[in-house]
C-alpha cells in the first residue's frame, strides 16, 4: 500500500527541502483537526477584539495564522522578518505577538525587544519547530508562553487571549 501524504511538514523538512531543490509541500503550524467548525475556540467569540503582531518569515505560517486568528475576530498585522516587526510594534499597539524564533533577524532577540516595549510586556509568545537542542534553555526562559510547531489551535489562541486578558485585567485594576 502507498504511504498516506502527512498533513503538514514541520518547518526543518520545509527549509531543507527548498535547499535541495525539491518542490516543498505546505507547511501548517497548527495541528489539522483543531480548528473544527463544532470547536467552542472556533465558535465562541472571544471577550473583545485584540490586535495581534504574527512575526515569521514563512509566507504560509503567516497566511495560517492570520486567517485562524481573523476568523475568531481578532485584528492581525503581519511581518516577515525581525526588523519589520520591530518597526510595525514601534508603530502602533499590540495586545499581544506571535514570533518564530528562527527568523532572519532573530526571533528569539525580537521577543525579547517586545517584551522591553510598555505595551507588550508579558504578551509576546515565542514558536519554533526546531527546539530539540536547545528545549531546556527555551524552556526555563520563555515557560509557558512558547509554542513548539505544530501546535494545537485551541492552545495558540488560550495562551494568546489569556495573556492579553491578564493584561487589560492588570490595567484595569492599576
């Protein structure tokens, strides 16, 4: 019997395919299944609208991600490198970030820089697919606000809703 086609390609397979020449296939940072019709994250709108900066240098994370996060009602903002991203969050307020730590410019130094900016403090959230060597220090830096790709929809959005409602709950009391 013929292999079934996997559902997505994580993000080392897609780069290294490009090196090599080969045609690479679509590449999902969410988990098929997650984003069900039936899904109360796919169905429930979420308390207010929140203006999100997704920083990755994959036109289709970017693409992924924006739809999914548009769709739940949010305002999403795109960037494709560490310095656009800098200069978008230099712009205009954020509720919060999504940034691929593999970028070109940096994503792990462009979280950081984000996290520096009054409006972002504790809301950026840092992705990458290709933790393996380095899990423990991203792990104990960054903790619960770090995604490893593919991640499940539901978890991408709690964390990034979370965090914001922590934020305006904190700004609301101070």
């Amino acid at each position: 019997a013929p292999a079934q086609p996997r559902p997505f390609v994580h993000l080392r397979s897609l780069r290294a395919r490009r090196l090599s020449g080969s045609a690479p296939r679509a590449y999902s940072p969410v988990m098929p299944g997650h984003e069900e019709p039936g899904s109360p994250w796919y169905t429930k709108k979420p308390a207010r609208t929140l203006r999100i900066l997704v920083a990755d240098d994959e036109p289709t994370v970017r693409y992924t991600l924006s739809r999914l996060l548009e769709r739940r009602g949010h305002q999403v903002v795109v960037a494709e490198d560490a310095q656009e991203a800098l200069r978008l969050a230099g712009e205009g307020e954020f509720d919060a970030a999504l940034v691929d730590a593999r970028m070109p410019g940096d994503g792990v130094e462009l979280f950081r820089r984000l996290e520096q900016l009054p409006g972002l403090q504790g809301r950026a959230v840092l992705m990458s697919g290709d933790v393996e060597r380095d899990r423990a220090s991203i792990e104990a830096e960054f903790g619960a606000r770090f995604l490893k790709k593919p991640f499940k929809y539901d978890a991408m959005v709690g964390l990034i809703e979370g965090l914001a409602g922590q934020a305006a709950a904190g700004g609301e009391q101070g």
